[in-house]
C-alpha cells in the first residue's frame, strides 16, 4: 500500500510541475509582443498624440460620395483652431477594406482594372468613369496626400484586396496570384497592409483610438 501511495503522490506532484509550466508558457505568450510578419504594423506604437481618431471607411461608397475625407479634416482643423494641436499631438487613421479599395490604389491599378468603372466613380474632369484616382492629390486640402501630410494613416485590408483579387482575376481571366501581387505593388506610397480592417480597428481602438463609421 505505501508503494502505491508513494507512486500516488509522485504523479500529482508531476502533473502540478507540468500544469504550472504550462501556465508559465501560456502567461509568457500573452506578454510577447506580436509578430507582425509580413505586415507594416509598427505605426500603431508611434502613434503618440492624446487625441486620436479612426475612420471606417470598410464600407464607404465613392461612387455616392466623392469627398470621404471630410471628417478627418474637420477633425484636424477642429483640434488645430481650437487647442492648437496638430501631428504629432493629434492622431488620425483611415481604415478601408473592400468596396472603398480604389482610394489605395494607384492611377496605374485605376486604368489598367478600371476602377473607376467598377465602383462607378465618375472623373469630375472628364465626366466619365474615372481611370485615375480622383482622391489622391486633386490640389485640395482634402485629398488622401493632403491628410497623409498632416499624419494621417491610411490601412488596406489584407483579406479584402484578396477578394478584390480574385474578382478581378474573374473578370479579367488572369492568375489571382499575379492579380494580387500586382494589387499590393499599386498600392499608394505609405499605405499600411494589415492583416485585416476588423484587427486593425481592434488594435487601433486599444491604443486609444475613437471610433467614427462616416
């Protein structure tokens, strides 16, 4: 009986030892930063300003509504007329996932999957589907390079330009893999490719970003 006993009381002492190692690898894992493999996620620890605000633009309509970026810039001139506060000090982020993905793209992407056709995006200068983009740097202080300026961050969902991928590829019987490839090359100089618009809005509102869907 005392053999078994003692036998007992190894195997509980043992399964302690490995539960609390288990645990100890579990609580290690929670501290660990993130790896943020192929992603340019580091914007988000130097984002610094007391005041930040983030647009979800996951669902926007620029055929409907050519001036996406009014909010943001009301946001901006606000914060800088009243407190005198400008970036640094203030934060703004503009997050886009699918229907709005022709605002991160480049002229080149806009003529060659007409971009402008497909989201019914109409040119103000040639009143006809646009083959360029119309809200990349018209001369306005309140085009995608005017806000990038005053610090603004615009992100691309990775998901979302996969599914934009593969209905171009559809329509333009070409390999989605080439699609894609070429979709992240056009994209506009200091876009952030996050993984996806859902974890980008978490992470963005747990470093103290509010949260406005215009």
């Amino acid at each position: 009986m005392r053999e078994v006993s003692g036998r007992r009381s190894f195997l509980t002492v043992l399964a302690s030892m490995t539960s609390l190692a288990a645990f100890g690898s579990d609580a290690a894992g929670q501290n660990a930063s993130p790896s943020a493999g192929p992603f340019d996620m580091a914007w988000l620890e130097q984002v610094k300003g007391k005041h930040k605000q983030l647009y979800d633009l996951g669902s926007f309509d620029l055929g409907a509504d050519n001036r996406p970026l009014r909010f943001c810039k009301n946001f901006l001139d606000t914060f800088r007329d009243v407190y005198k506060l400008e970036h640094p000090g203030v934060n703004t982020a503009a997050g886009i996932s699918g229907p709005a993905i022709a605002m991160n793209m480049s002229d080149r992407v806009w003529e060659k999957y007409k971009l402008g056709e497909r989201s019914k995006i109409i040119d103000p200068m040639t009143k006809q589907p646009s083959v360029r983009n119309i809200f990349l740097d018209d001369g306005s202080d309140i085009s995608i390079k005017a806000m990038q300026a005053r610090g603004t961050i615009f992100w691309q969902c990775n998901v979302a330009l996969g599914n934009v991928a593969q209905q171009l590829a559809t329509q333009f019987k070409m390999p989605v893999g080439e699609v894609r490839a070429d979709l992240i090359a056009g994209l506009n100089p200091g876009v952030k490719l996050m993984p996806s618009h859902v974890m980008a809005l978490a992470l963005a509102q747990e470093r103290g970003f509010t949260y406005m869907r215009p």
